[in-house]
C-alpha cells in the first residue's frame, strides 16, 4: 500500500529505468519553478519534509483544510458530523492529507472517517495543530496533544503545528500568563514541548502556523533547538507572502498555504468585496484556456512557486478538481498574471494579521 512515511511508493519508478530518466530530463529542463518532482506521480503529488520531520516523510501537496465556516448560510462551522462525511469524500476524490487542529472541534468525526473508510492509517496524513483559544506553554501543549491523540483515536499524527503565534487562554506556564507574560519564552516553552512530543514519536513531525520571520528566528537561533519543518501561512493571488516564503525555502521549511481561494466562500461576503477571487476575469479566462477551473488554476499557481496547499470543501465533484492539479502547467505569463491580480479595495488578508505579534 502506498504510504508517506518512505521517500518511494506506488506509482514511482526505480532509478536508472527509462521513464525514470525521462521524467528527470524533464523536470531539469522544466527548471525549479514549475513545482515537478523528478521520480513519476508520487514525486509530483507529495514532497519532502525536512528540519524536526522523520526521515523520508513525505506531506501530500493537496490536503482538505477542516476549520470551514459559511456566514451566508447561516455561520456554522464544521463540526464532526460535517467533517466526518468532508473526510470520507475528500478520501474517495483521491484526497490522503487531512488538516484539523484541536481548536476545530472536528477531530472526533475525522477520526471516524479515517477507520470507515477503509485505508490503512499510513496512507492518510493528519496535521493538527495545539492553540489557539487553548492555552500555550509546555505542560498545557503535552496536554492537548494527548487529547488530540484521542479525538482522532490514533497512536500518531503526522505533523502537529503551534497554531497561532500569541499566547491564549488560562495557561499554566508562567511565561505565558497575564501582565508577566514573555511571548518569545512562551513560545520557545511551547516549542520544548513540541520538541518533547517528536522525540516521543507521536508526531512524525513539527512545525508551526501563522509565524512571521521574527517569530521563526527565535527558533532558528536558539541553539540545540530542532527546527520547524512546516510553517502553515495565509497564502494566495490577494496577500503573497513572498518574503516569508523565501526565507522559508532558504531554511527547508515546507510552506503550507491556507486559504488559497481568499476563503471565496465568506471573504468577498464579510469584506464587501466587489467580487471573490475565483469570480477575477483574468482567472476565469487562463483557466478556460486549459480547460480547468478557476479553482484549480489558483492551487496550480500555489504548487508551482512552491508550496502546499488546504483548500476547504465540503463539495465531492470540487474535491476531486482540487486533487487533479499535477497534469497542466501554467506559464511563466500565466504566472505572473495570476501574482497581479488586481486586490480588492480593502482586507486583502482574509483572517487576523500575525505580524504585530511581539
């Protein structure tokens, strides 16, 4: 069966084979920007986790993003009876990489969803994530991890991110609380625990959410310190953060993309919008001249300058668009003019801004 936890699996070629070869020409002449993978399918639909990640695991570039709400519907967010049957499609579309954290409130119907749905636990990879709204600090992220292990009711996820830059909730870690609080100690305090947890072999690998290069070089600075292997970011045509991405490949810090459609569910909605993103003329228009949709044109422009992706869908016919990227190209003109597009008047950034987080 095929697994992430090796650097080869089904649907590779062995070195030296004549598609191997071809494929490697192919990916050298294409150069570094066209986000292949030299090796066949699973080169192309999976990468490479480096820095506090265990050795040949690999992330899937498409993943299904969980913490989903719809405000013209009413508001609700996904709970577990939603995010249970979101799994099961998103599995049956193709999908293998799941994306929760204990602050969804979710995990209980994931979980489910992973036993009723007929793979083994090596052939779907879980993130999840400790804060925000959950206190940080050492003690408290050991805590919640364990009760992340059994809501998903598994022995291990495979990526466990610190969510959130800021300290939140009625922490136990002096650092963290109050008046006294030291946001970088707290941080790095979270982090030791984080630490703790990918030595104990209960997550494959770690790394965090939301931080800015500020944020990041704490770690990176501290000696000794293991270093995150994944930073998961708002990314997509309305808020590049193209700096942050640099610095993170100069680090082998795998750069995880959220809402990569502006949230074009609620976005245009809360921010009066004069239209969402997969409603740009220009998108619609390259993505007619491939023959895919809008949808599909976003994430393959989010492949290709690197990174991974959590596009939220509750939608089957969607899931199976989101996973089907890795067999057209956009251009180098096409590329450039998915990064112009023209951004809404205001709220180019969907959700809260960590940058002014000390």
């Amino acid at each position: 069966m095929a697994s992430f936890h090796s650097v080869r699996a089904r649907g590779t070629h062995a070195p030296g084979s004549a598609v191997f070869i071809a494929l490697s020409m192919l990916a050298l002449l294409a150069g570094p920007s066209n986000g292949l993978f030299v090796g066949g399918e699973q080169y192309s639909t999976s990468v490479p986790l480096y820095n506090a990640a265990r050795t040949g695991l690999r992330m899937p570039v498409v993943g299904l993003g969980t913490g989903h709400c719809n405000p013209v519907e009413g508001g609700e967010c996904m709970n577990n009876q939603t995010a249970y049957q979101a799994t099961l499609d998103f599995l049956k579309a193709g999908g293998r990489r799941i994306d929760t954290a204990i602050s969804y409130h979710d995990q209980t119907g994931i979980g489910k969803a992973l036993k009723a749905s007929g793979l083994s636990r090596e052939e779907v990879f879980i993130t999840s994530k400790v804060g925000p709204g959950f206190p940080l600090g050492y003690q408290d992220t050991l805590s919640q991890m364990t009760t992340i292990l059994e809501q998903l009711d598994t022995s291990y996820v495979d990526l466990l991110l610190i969510h959130w830059p800021g300290p939140a909730g009625q922490s136990s870690d002096p650092a963290c609380q109050g008046s006294s609080m030291n946001h970088t100690k707290c941080r790095l305090n979270t982090w030791h625990a984080m630490e703790k947890i990918f030595n104990a072999g209960t997550a494959y690998a770690i790394g965090v959410s939301n931080y800015e290069e500020n944020h990041l070089q704490e770690i990176l600075s501290t000696p000794g310190m293991l270093r995150p292997s994944v930073n998961q970011v708002e990314f997509h045509p309305y808020w590049q953060e193209r700096d942050l991405l640099q610095f993170c490949k100069q680090n082998n810090i795998t750069f995880n993309g959220y809402a990569p459609y502006a949230s074009n569910d609620w976005a245009a909605y809360y921010h009066h919008w004069p239209h969402s993103l997969l409603n740009d003329t220009t998108l619609q228009k390259i993505a007619q001249a491939h023959q895919r949709s809008p949808a599909q044109v976003a994430l393959r422009w989010q492949f290709q300058l690197g990174l991974v992706v959590n596009p939220r869908s509750q939608n089957i016919a969607h899931m199976r668009e989101n996973v089907n990227i890795f067999d057209f190209e956009l251009s180098n003109v096409e590329m450039q003019q998915v990064g112009s597009l023209q951004k809404p008047p205001s709220h180019p950034k969907v959700f809260e801004d960590p940058h002014d987080i000390p």
